[in-house]
C-alpha cells in the first residue's frame, strides 16, 4: 500500500522555496548593501550567514525532496535539487574564501575587471542553484499531488 503524503509535508518544499529564493536575493543585493554600508560587510557576507543558509537549504530539502524522491521516484525532482544545493554550496565556499582572502589583503579585492567577470560568475551560479532548487521543489510538490491521486506521475508529466 503506498503511503499518502500529506499536504503539511508540503511545509517543507514551500520552506525550501523561501529559503531558496532568499539565497539568490541575498547574493543579489550583499554587494549593493556593502558599497552603501561597508560596516555590513562582516555581518551579511560572513561564513556563518553563508553556513546558516546552506544548512536550512538543506535540511529543507532533505525533508520534503530527498525524503519524497522514495515514493515518487523522480529523478529530475531529486537531480534539480542535489545539482542546485551543490552549486550553492560551491558558490558559499568560493564567497567565504574570497572574503576570507580579501580581508588576508587588507580587506580590498584586487583583479579590477577581472575581478568583476569572477563575482558576476559567481553570481549567475548562485543565481541559478537557486532556480534549480526552486524548481525542484515545485517539482516535488505536484509529484506528491500526483501520486495521493493515485498515479504513477513523472511518466504522466513526461509523455
């Protein structure tokens, strides 16, 4: 007997989404607030912001995608997901170096245009592992939906 998914499972996805999206927004405007707020700098751009993020990422998907992909069994809903957490995690671990190096620097980044291409890089990775797990999510829930109505659903959303 397959077991039902109820709708509070879907807590998580919409979660992730959030947080997801919160990412991308906050890779969006750091650079923005640090120019206009230099003193912001150490709190939004450090390696415990960017920890604190990953780790809810996640969790969240751990608990609605990863969790659900047993029932469902859509390996596009867990591959968006597994490749969007990964390239956030890349994206993490290359700000927390960067910022790391900066500060190792006298807390200027040097490269000048160089340096831009790299960040603006950066940014459409970050960007786009926020995407992928949003639409992982997105994903999940209507497999989910599918599948309390009793049907075998990636193949239906495929074909």
């Amino acid at each position: 007997m397959q077991k039902e998914i109820t709708s509070g499972s879907q807590a998580y996805d919409f979660a992730g989404m959030f947080v997801s999206i919160l990412c991308g927004i906050h890779c969006l405007v750091t650079p923005l607030l640090i120019l206009s707020f230099p003193a912001l700098d150490d709190r939004i751009n450090s390696p415990w912001v960017h920890g604190l993020l990953i780790g809810v990422v996640a969790w969240s998907f751990y608990q609605s995608v990863f969790t659900h992909y047993k029932l469902h069994q859509s390996k596009k809903t867990l591959g968006f997901g597994v490749t969007g957490f990964l390239i956030l995690v890349v994206v993490s671990a290359i700000e927390v170096f960067a910022h790391g190096h900066g500060e190792e620097h006298g807390g200027h980044h040097a490269g000048g245009a160089e340096a831009h291409h790299d960040e603006s890089f950066v940014l459409y990775l970050a960007i786009t592992g926020s995407i992928l797990l949003v639409t992982s999510h997105i994903l999940n829930i209507r497999e989910c939906k599918c599948l309390n109505e009793g049907g075998t659903c990636e193949a239906e959303h495929n074909g």
